[in-house]
C-alpha cells in the first residue's frame, strides 16, 4: 500500500522522504478557497491555513507523487508569487 508523508511529519523535503525515487509525475497544486480565518477549520494544516489568511493569501497544498507514497508541502498560493512555503513567526517552536 503506498505510504503518505506530510511535511508536519517533520521530513524536510519530498526527496529526503523518498530516497532514490523519482516522482513519477509532475506535482499537483491544489489551491483551496479559504479566505477567512473559518474556513480554515477544514485544513489538514489548519495552522498554516491561518497564516495564509491573515496574510491575505491563499492556502495551497503541493502534492507529489513517488511509486512508493504521496507527500504533501503545505503553504500558500498568490497569483504573483504562486505556490510558496510560509515561514515561521518569532516566537514559534
């Protein structure tokens, strides 16, 4: 059964989480129309959902895909930037 890795599962990259592999096709962007705080209860990363928001970006999910498991990049999504990783604020652990 193929494996799903999350980047909250502390792997930093897809390919550290599948040594050797190659994706066997091109990544998928999935752009999920979260524009208020609220909307964020359905996240898979409902804390990274929020950062978005409150930055007046949009929540995004970058999946890739290896022969043996998915993973996903969470982060957040303009028109003018694209798909990018947001990151930490002072203070977080």
């Amino acid at each position: 059964m193929a494996g799903f890795i999350s980047q909250g599962d502390l792997v930093p990259s897809p390919q550290s989480a599948f040594p050797g592999e190659s994706p066997s096709v091109k990544p998928l962007l999935r752009v999920l129309p979260a524009f208020r705080t609220e909307e964020c209860d359905w996240a898979i990363r409902w804390d990274i959902c929020l950062k978005c928001v409150r930055n007046e970006y949009r929540y995004a999910q970058r999946i890739h895909f290896f022969p043996s498991g998915q993973y996903r990049e969470h982060g957040c999504y303009t028109e003018e930037k694209g798909f990018f990783l947001i990151t930490k604020e002072k203070g977080e652990e």
